[in-house]
C-alpha cells in the first residue's frame, strides 16, 4: 500500500507518466509536412522528380538521341522525314511493332 | 569565453535556411518536445500538430535563437505555448468530446490482478491530471516527465520561479488528495474479500 508520504508521491508520479509516455513517437509524416510547409514539396516529391529527370536524361542522351531522331522512320514511308516524336521512341523500344508495321 | 554549444552549428546553418539542419535537429528533439506536448494536451493528432508548428517557428525564427545554448528550453517553451494557445481555444470543446469517448469506450478486456492493480494507479493518476488546469498540468510534466529544474521551467512557462514553486506544490496536494481518494474506496472491497 503506497502511503504518500513525498518520496512515494513523486515516484508514483514520476512512475504513472513514463510508463505511459516511454514509447510514444511522433508519426513519420510529421517531418514531410514540415518540409512541404517550409518549400512547397516533400524530399519524395524532389526525390521523384530527381528520378524522373534522370530517367529523361538516361532516355534523351543528349547528342545521339537527337541524330537518332532526327533520321526517317521506316514504317511511316509515306511520309519522307518524321520530327523527333513519341512515334521515335516507340520505334526504337519495340522492335517487333517495327517489323509488325514493315510488313 | 564560453563553449560553443553542441547545437551551434546546427543552429548557424538553420540561421542560413538550411533546411537539412532542421531535420537533424528534429531528429534530436521530436521525441522529447512530443512526449510533453502529449502528456500536455492527451490528444495525438493535436500533439503532432503542434510538433509540426514549433519546428516551423524554429525554422522562420531562427536568427532569434541563441547559438550558444542548448535549442531545447526555446523548443520547449514554444511548444507550451502553444498548448496554452490550444487550451484556451478548444479545451472546452474536447472536455465534452473526451466525455463522450469515454462513455462510449467498450471496457476492457481483463487483467491478471497485477497488471490490472497498476493500470488502475495509472489511471488514477492520469485522471487526477487530467482535472488540473493546463498550467498546472504543464508545470507537472515538464518537472517528472522532462526532469526539469524549477528555473528551466520558469523560463518555458514565463512565469516567476516563485510561481512554478506554488503551481508544483498545489499540483501535488490535489494528486496526494486524489489517489488518497482512490485507497478509501477499495477499502470496503478490501473488507468484503476478508468477511
């Protein structure tokens, strides 16, 4: 039986409020929302759009791509030269649509 | 001439709107200054909110702070203020709220009598707390929760050293009645098992 005399008091104190409150963190998305209130953006969103930059740049290198371009596409014949377009890239990454149009 | 305190750099970088030392030093104090404000307020949502508010101030206040000394008191007394901003707002309005949680919580499951003897001191005491004013709760939490000296809490309250002084005594007093309370009312169940 706990007497409360001033010690025991401030133990059960001391006691009742760690013992409740020792494990409690603040949810992740606390640091997101503060960052996005503060510039506007998450780190996830400039990480994603690092991601997607690079991605571009990986997709488009700089000076090959834009020769590759700029060179006719075959299965459009029926016209002589085709602008750098989607039609380019869906070219080059699919081989059999190629052949598949060619015939 | 007095050390540079280990949050100096940290602080002069903040004072340059680096936004990666806010993050350190948010990793550093999130759990201490949200652990108050929980114990505080006893709302997570609210608690986490304010968490969030006080680095905001952190960071647009930053060429206030004083780089050469710890961040924690000015953190500390940013997020009681706040409470007290919450407090004077809404407490009247999550009173009635908590009320009616609590009536329409289910009971819970039982116990082995140990564990369920503690969850009861437990409760008591939080009760006992939870009808303290903000202020008095706040002077409680910050004195054995956060281990703090009655001069470091009178700089985060703003109040004179003498206050905090009174505050903690009368916080004691009225939990001393309080789980006094309790112990008379087991007595007769006390009784009952011996006849």
């Amino acid at each position: 039986m706990i007497s409360h005399s001033g010690d025991d008091l401030d133990t059960l104190i001391r006691w009742a409020l760690s013992r409740q409150l020792r494990h409690v963190r603040p949810s992740p998305e606390v640091w997101g929302k503060i960052e996005l209130r503060l510039t506007g953006c998450t780190a996830r969103g400039k990480g994603i759009w690092r991601s997607l930059t690079r991605r571009m740049r990986g997709f488009f290198p700089p000076e090959e791509a834009l020769g590759r371009m700029k060179h006719p596409v075959m299965f459009n014949g029926w016209l002589s030269y085709t602008h750098p377009s989607l039609a380019c890239l869906v070219e080059q990454y699919m081989t059999i649509l190629r052949i598949g149009w060619a015939t | 001439m007095s050390e540079l305190h280990p949050d100096g750099p940290l602080v002069r970088r903040l004072q340059n709107g680096d936004l990666e030392a806010l993050g350190e030093l948010y990793e550093k104090y999130k759990t201490p200054v949200y652990r108050t404000v929980l114990a505080i307020t006893r709302d997570q949502e609210l608690a986490e909110d304010i968490l969030q508010e006080t680095f905001i101030r952190v960071y647009l206040n930053a060429g206030k702070i004083d780089d050469g000394v710890s961040l924690m008191p000015w953190l500390y007394r940013v997020a009681v203020n706040l409470c007290y901003t919450w407090s004077s707002r809404v407490r009247r309005l999550l009173n009635v709220l908590q009320q009616a949680i609590e009536q329409l919580s289910p009971v819970p499951a039982r116990h082995p009598e140990a564990i369920a003897e503690e969850l009861e001191w437990q409760q008591t005491v939080w009760q006992a707390l939870d009808s303290l004013s903000v202020d008095h709760r706040t002077v409680v939490v910050l004195h054995y929760l956060e281990g703090l000296s009655l001069k470091e809490i009178a700089y985060i309250t703003g109040t004179p050293e003498g206050t905090v002084k009174s505050r903690l005594h009368y916080a004691r007093e009225y939990l001393r009645k309080a789980l006094a309370d309790r112990q008379h009312r087991l007595l007769p169940e006390v009784a009952y098992d011996f006849t």
